[in-house]
C-alpha cells in the first residue's frame, strides 16, 4: 500500500475514532431495510476523508445490485478510504470473489467482521482469510469474553472495546490485555478505544495503559497502514467497506 495512503485525522483518533465521518447507507432491522442510494452523492467530495460504513453493508435483505452500486462508488472515489464492517462474512466474501472475478477492487477499503465471542472469532476469521482484500481487520466491539487466538499474517488490524451504554454488559480488563499481548507477540497492529473502570467507560489511554498493565498501546495507530502484514493479500496478487 502507499505510504501516501489516507489516514483519519489525528483529532479524531485521539477520541477514540478511526475515521473522519460515518455513513448510515442502511436503515431498519430484519424485514424492514431500507437502502439510502442518495447518500452514495456524498463520497463525491473531492477532498479525501477516511468513512466508517455504518449497519451492515452485507445484511440478507439488502440488495446484491445496492451492494455493487457502493462498491463502484468506491472504486470511483480513490481520494477516500472506506472501512467496511459486517456480522455476515460469509456473504461478504461470496460479494468480493464475484467482484474480483470481473475487475481488480481498489486499495482504499478495508473489511473486518465483528466478533464479541470465542464463537464469533472461530465462524469468522476462516471466511475473512479467503477474502480478497488489502487490509482486513477485526473488530471486538463489544468484547463480552475472554477470546485466544493465532492471528494469521492475513489480519492486518485488530480493534479492541468494551462495550458502552446504560444496559452495557460486562468486559473485564484481563480479557483486553489477553487480546493485546497476542497481536503484540505476533506484531499485530492494535488499537483499544475504552474499557470499563469503577463502573464507568474510560477512553482515556493513559488510564488504560496503567489498569490493563501495558504501555505504549497505540503507538502504532498511525503505521499500521504501511505494516507489512495490513498490505498482505494472501496469494491473491491484486489490491482490494
């Protein structure tokens, strides 16, 4: 990837945000989506912004040609980068092999799945692998386990976070540290955005540093794009939200 590749802007990542502006392109729940094509007119901006695409892009109910019409608006808009989570890997790597069938997909998404659980990690990670992509990611948020694994040198970026709300369930410390010592073992860029402290939700990395017991956390949020292992496309020979 190039080291001129965009990057969220530093007042942003210091709250605990890794992009500039996020997109709802899906609204409603199971039965009742509705896709927002208007806003696709967004991404025209010529000045580079890094986009979360908020819900989930790759959702049963939501129309295969939608789902292409955001991935050209993607591969249209080179001056962004665009961070795609999902729940439905398995859907979304089925969407990324008919893509790449057809064309070369650009280097300025990245895809990730969600995985709160042990359960989640061990479904998802398998289908993430296969999927053709520059920078794929993983994304605990929220964590609600203690979760082990060996990350493959396809995982390029790992995010970590307890979860937040009034109803917030629980995600001990240790659960976090566990998670950071194996991508800092295995030289896994990884950013933790809060953990849970006296009751409350703390963001502050200086603190979190000190209760988890592990310095220099973040350090390498700005390098992880020109990490060797977040531009690894397992075999694929090709460049990918």
């Amino acid at each position: 990837m190039s080291k001129t590749a965009l990057q969220p802007k530093p007042e942003n990542t210091a709250k605990g945000k890794w992009w500039d502006e996020g997109v709802t392109l899906v609204d409603g729940c199971t039965g009742k989506i509705r896709c927002n094509e208007h806003l696709l007119k967004r991404f025209e901006n010529k000045n580079g912004r890094f986009f979360a695409i908020w819900n989930d892009l790759f959702h049963s109910h939501i129309p295969r040609q939608f789902i292409f019409d955001v991935i050209k608006v993607i591969r249209e808009n080179k001056q962004h980068t665009f961070q795609i989570l999902t729940k439905r890997i398995k859907r979304a790597s089925h969407v990324f092999r008919i893509l790449k069938a057809n064309y070369a997909i650009l280097p300025n998404a990245w895809l990730g799945i969600s995985a709160s659980t042990q359960k989640e990690l061990d479904e998802g990670v398998p289908y993430l692998r296969k999927t053709p992509a520059t920078v794929r990611f993983l994304s605990f948020e929220p964590l609600l386990g203690d979760t082990w694994y060996h990350f493959p040198k396809e995982i390029g970026w790992v995010i970590i976070g307890a979860e937040s709300g009034s109803n917030r369930r629980e995600c001990k410390n240790e659960w976090i540290a566990n998670i950071v010592r194996q991508c800092k073992f295995q030289g896994t860029p990884v950013f933790v955005k809060q953990i849970h402290l006296n009751g409350k939700v703390c963001k502050d990395i200086d603190i979190i540093e000190r209760v988890i017991g592990i310095k220099n956390l973040n350090d390498n949020r700005k390098e992880r794009l020109h990490n060797d292992k977040a531009c690894n496309t397992a075999g694929y020979g090709w460049g990918m939200r």
